[in-house]
C-alpha cells in the first residue's frame, strides 16, 4: 500500500503537557459557573462550619461541582469525584483538587435548606443581567422516580391482612413459651416475638400515615364536589331544567384498599408510569417557566398522583424578589373553578384549558372566522374559561405552554437525563429538585447571555 496516513505516537501524547486554559474556552460553561458561584451569597453555609478543625474542602467548589455535573447529567457523587480526575471542567471547578465522593453527598444532603434559598439569588442575577422580566408563565408537571422500590411497598388491604396475621402469630408464640412442652430446634420465642412486635409496629405506623392521606384526599375531593355540585345548582336555576349528565357522586372518606406505603421511602407515592401503562414509585414535580426567557421560576414537589392540587402551590412559590407574573397557562390536569378563583385572589390571570387539545388541528380551526359572543356574569367558570381560551390574547399565551415549560421538562429529563431521585424523603427530594432547577437555570442564564 503506497498511500501515507498520518498516525499517532501514544507515548508522545501521554507526555504533552497543556493547559486547562487551552481546553476552556472563555465562554464555556464551566467558566460561568465559577463565576456564577463566586457572586452568591454563601454566608448561610460557611456560618455552618465550626472554628476549628482541619482544612475542609471550600463550600464554593462543593457547589460549583453539583452545579456543573447537574448542568451536564451527572448526579452522582461517585461519578463527580471520578469527573475530577478525568475530565478538565471538572478539574477547573475543583480547582486542582479532589474532593471524594462521601465529602460530596454529605455537602449535598447537609446543606440542601441553604441549596434551595440560592435558587432566589441565581434568579435576581438573572434580572440583573436583563435576561429575565416575569411576564406570562407556564406551569406543568411530570413524574420523576423515588428512589425506591415498589416490591418494598404495601396496600392497605394487604397492610390490614399482614397486621392480623401478624397478631395471631404473636399469640401462637406467647402460648408456646409458657406451655410445658418441648420447644422445636433453633426456636427463640422471645426473639420471634420481638421480630414480629417491630413488624406491628412499622404495619400501625403505616396504617396511620395512610389513614392521613386518606383524610387530606378526602377534604379536598370534598372541596371539589361541593364546587360542582354549586354550579349545577346554579346552572339549574338559570336554564329552568335539571343539568344534563349525572349528579356528581359525594366522595368516600378513609383509606382505600389500593392505596400504597412504601417502606424504602414513605413519603413517594405509587403512580402511573408516563412512558407505559405500569405503574411506580414516583414523585410529582412541577416547574413554572417564564415564557420570554425559558427560565424556570418556580419549583415544588409533592407525592400526588395528579396536578389538579399543585398550581397554586407552584404559582405561590413564585419568589416576590423577581416580581410577579401576569397570567399563567396550564392544561387541563389542573382545571377547577377552586384553581381559577385562587389564582385571580392572587392577581394571576389563569388560563387553563377546559379538554384535551386534538393534536392535528385542519387549517380550516386555525383560520375560521369564529364569532365569539362573551358569557353572562352567572355563567359557570368553564364557559368563562372556555371563552377566554378563544380570545387573541387567550390564545397567544396558551399556545406558549406547549413550547415553554414542556421543552424545559424535556431538557431535563431526556437531555440531562434525570429520571430518578438520589436522595429520599420529602424534605430530600425538595431539596435535589432545587439544585436540578438552579442548574437548569445557570446552564439557561449562560445562554442567554452568550446570544445576547
């Protein structure tokens, strides 16, 4: 063979000596977010530190790691502390050093409180930089896996069933320690009872909480039936006829006999899988995305299987520092009249779809001349909503959901690939939620401001 390829010298390579700067541009992101770190207040978590003691490893870097491995899809302690020797943003980040993997999921799970309230200051420097004046926002939801498993969980009919087994057992084994009879071989009464008492006791616990969310469920599905049974009422009295359709049916309080408790992680909830029809231990988490700059304003989380209870939650988490929005787009998960009456209490103009959306609208929808006619003071909120839905301005910031907060939630769970918590815990999983929306919007900030 005659023709020359140019081929490499491995020993060479190995011996070349570069720079980090050579590597980073001064644009690159991980630039920006030493800088971005550099200008929060940290006083929180610095106070948290004693006087004396060795030389810990500077919060700053802790956090300009979390910050840059959330950015970029890599959530694992173990992943960052090995991202240190092995990739140059890192490196940069740390600063020449180090930190392993325990420094790094102790920072994270100690410090989450303080994580969340920079959330706010990533905001305001956003605000300051002129990259963010809250307008109109988008509000959605998705399910993130708990980290747990759902074999490890119980419903509240087996729950019931185990206790009473459980309890029988207890008495067998009382009856037999104090029976004269000879005990079968490796039997330790007084150890199987003290198994099966902590068994109880983890069962009642559980009965209890299940018992709580049954009630917390029922007081607001009941909130929920007494609104629809008032504008059936009301729609009676204005039309002269009975409603069409059935009589809402009053819901059931107490626990259901499918309701689930973990024991992995109590506070995940049992929820429909998003991409097949099984179902998982989830966590519900919502974003409010401002529609002009695509950041995300806003963040909660919860163990409830749909939306219709976290728009004003999410909507109320809005931070007063950035202002407030003017209206607010959600689909229909979170249609109610409690949810449009709250939102107009707090001066947001909602606009909520009232049905599912057909996906392949004719060009005949988009262009008809429809003649809208406006609805009477008395009429129920969803034709009020409905009609708002159709007007120009209804429709200009409605059409905007699905190309705001939807394409954010993609981003961070196709791209990024976030798909399952790593810490467990209400409080946990609020807090690793937080640090995924400041990554999110430093990574988004950094955009920005190199487009602007």
């Amino acid at each position: 063979m005659t023709r020359r390829f140019k081929t490499p010298d491995y020993e060479a390579t190995l011996n070349e000596a570069i720079t980090i700067g050579d590597c980073l541009s001064p644009d690159h992101l991980a630039r920006f977010v030493v800088k971005t770190v550099s200008s929060l207040d940290l006083g929180e978590i610095y106070g948290q530190y004693g006087p004396v003691g060795g030389e810990p490893i500077a919060p700053q870097i802790l956090l300009g790691l979390l910050f840059y491995g959330y950015a970029t899809g890599i959530f694992s302690s173990r992943k960052i502390e090995k991202a240190t020797y092995e990739f140059i943003p890192f490196r940069f980040i740390a600063g020449g050093l180090h930190p392993d993997h325990d420094t790094i999921a102790y920072f994270r799970r100690r410090f989450l409180e303080q994580i969340k309230g920079l959330f706010v200051q990533v905001l305001v420097i956003a605000v300051r930089e002129g990259k963010l004046r809250l307008g109109n926002i988008s509000i959605d939801g998705t399910k993130v896996h708990a980290d747990a498993s759902k074999s490890h969980a119980v419903s509240y009919k087996r729950l019931i069933e185990l206790q009473k087994h459980l309890e029988k057992e207890v008495e067998d084994l009382f009856a037999l320690s104090e029976s004269e009879d000879s005990l079968p071989d490796r039997l330790n009464p007084e150890e199987e009872l003290r198994l099966r008492e902590k068994k109880l006791t983890d069962l009642k616990r559980a009965e209890q909480i299940l018992k709580e969310r049954a009630q917390a469920r029922y007081e607001a599905e009941l909130a929920e039936y007494e609104a629809k049974v008032r504008e059936r009422h009301q729609k009676a009295e204005r039309e002269g006829c009975k409603p069409r359709g059935r009589d809402p049916k009053p819901p059931v309080p107490g626990p259901r006999n499918k309701d689930q408790y973990n024991f992995t992680d109590p506070e995940s909830g049992i929820m429909k899988n998003s991409n097949n029809s099984g179902f998982d231990q989830h966590y519900n988490v919502q974003v409010a995305v401002d529609q002009d700059s695509f950041l995300i304003v806003s963040h909660t989380v919860s163990n409830h299987p749909n939306d219709q209870n976290e728009a004003i939650p999410t909507l109320s988490a809005v931070p007063k520092e950035i202002g407030k929005p003017n209206a607010a787009a959600l689909d229909n998960g979170y249609f109610s009249s409690n949810n449009i009456s709250r939102m107009k209490g707090l001066g947001v103009e909602p606009y909520i779809a009232t049905g599912r959306e057909p996906h392949h609208k004719s060009w005949k929808d988009y262009f008809s001349g429809e003649q809208l006619t406006a609805p009477s003071e008395d009429a129920t909120p969803m034709v009020k909503m409905a009609f708002n839905l159709k007007t120009e301005i209804g429709k200009a910031i409605y059409r905007l959901r699905k190309c705001t907060v939807e394409p954010v939630i993609g981003v961070i769970k196709e791209i990024l690939g976030f798909r399952q918590f790593s810490l467990r815990g209400s409080e946990g999983v609020s807090g690793e939620w937080a640090l995924v929306c400041i990554a999110f919007d430093i990574k988004r900030l950094h955009v920005l401001l190199l487009t602007s």
